[in-house]
C-alpha cells in the first residue's frame, strides 16, 4: 500500500487513538502519544501539514514494531 501524501500529524495522531495511543504532552510542534497496549510505547509526532511521507512511513514503522506487525498492515488499518 502506498503512504497517503495529505496526512497532517493532527490527522494521525486521531487515527493511532484506535491503537490505544494518547497525547500525554505537547512541546511547540510535536505531541508525544503513549500506548500501555503490548507495553508502554511513546511516540513523537509533529504537528505539521502535510508530514512528510518519510517521517510517516518512520512513524508507521516504529508502532509497527511495537505492535509486531508490518508496517503496510498498519497503514491499512489506519488510513482505511
């Protein structure tokens, strides 16, 4: 599957809600989002519009890995 190109990282950090991920700091223009879920994840996500398809697909794949599944599997389930 191919990367969306509009993702704004508002619009992302929405979507990884359904993965049990919640902002629990902001700092300027960057949200930090955890998950107790499989064990405690932190993720940095910056509020940009559009992100750039290379920090998503970084983003992607680190909660990939945390999750244990492939990045492309996560895209779907996120960007459906």
């Amino acid at each position: 599957m191919r990367l969306p190109r509009d993702v704004t990282g508002d619009d992302l950090a929405k979507a990884m809600q359904t993965l049990g991920y919640e902002m629990t700091r902001q700092t300027g223009s960057h949200m930090r989002l955890t998950t107790s879920e499989h064990g405690e994840h932190h993720v940095t996500i910056p509020r940009h519009n559009p992100l750039r398809v290379g920090t998503l697909a970084a983003i992607l794949g680190d909660v990939a890995a945390h999750f244990q599944t492939a990045r492309e599997d996560l895209a779907r389930r996120l960007f459906r």
